[in-house]
C-alpha cells in the first residue's frame, strides 16, 4: 500500500467525515419519513450518533493510527505522532462542520 501525502490525506479526512455524516444523516432522515418518524427530529437524533462513525471512516478504520503512535512512542519518530493526531483533527473538524449543519437545518435544540 502506497502511503498518501499529508495534504491531500488533511483534506480528504476532513471531507470524508463531513460526507459520512452529511450523507448518513440525510438518508436515515429519507427512511425514517418513509417510516412515518419526523424526520428532522431523527436526522438531528442520527447525526449525534453518527459523529464517531465519521471520525473512524475517514482515518480509515484501521490500526495505522494506533501503529504510527506507537511507532512515534517507541522508535522516536514523533513527525508521526503529530501527523496522526492532525488527521484526526481535520476527520474531527469535518464530522462536526456536518453535525452543524445538520443541526441548523433540523433547528434542533442541542440540550
């Protein structure tokens, strides 16, 4: 397996987890219309959940995060550590972008 720049692997995570959740979201609002739930309220109820499921799609859903801290512990190779936890940052910050949208379109109340 070919190893992807840091750049383009950002950008990617960041949009990976706001599709995951945007995408997710509005199709579970479909079914659950279809299954004669309120939809906006399951959308709202559906991007809550689907925010840690967003999170690990875009850093792949793998264990090279977990071997490339260890990797950064271990053998002193800390450019990795810092590469790792900034991809999880961008994967963090897309699945949150999505969950606001969603909540601004549901107008849910977050409490």
């Amino acid at each position: 397996m070919e190893k992807e720049a840091f750049m383009p692997a950002f950008i990617n995570g960041y949009f990976i987890a706001l599709g995951v959740l945007l995408g997710g979201t509005i199709i579970g609002g479909i079914g659950a219309f279809l299954a004669g739930d309120p939809p906006l309220s399951k959308m709202y109820l559906f991007a809550n959940r689907l925010k840690i499921w967003a999170l690990v799609a875009a850093i792949g859903g793998t264990f090279d995060a977990f071997y490339s801290f260890e990797r950064g512990i271990f053998e002193g190779e800390t450019r990795d550590v810092v590469k790792q936890i900034l991809l999880i940052i961008s994967a963090m910050g897309g699945a949150q972008t999505g969950w606001l949208i969603i909540s601004w379109l549901t107008q849910e109340d977050p409490t």
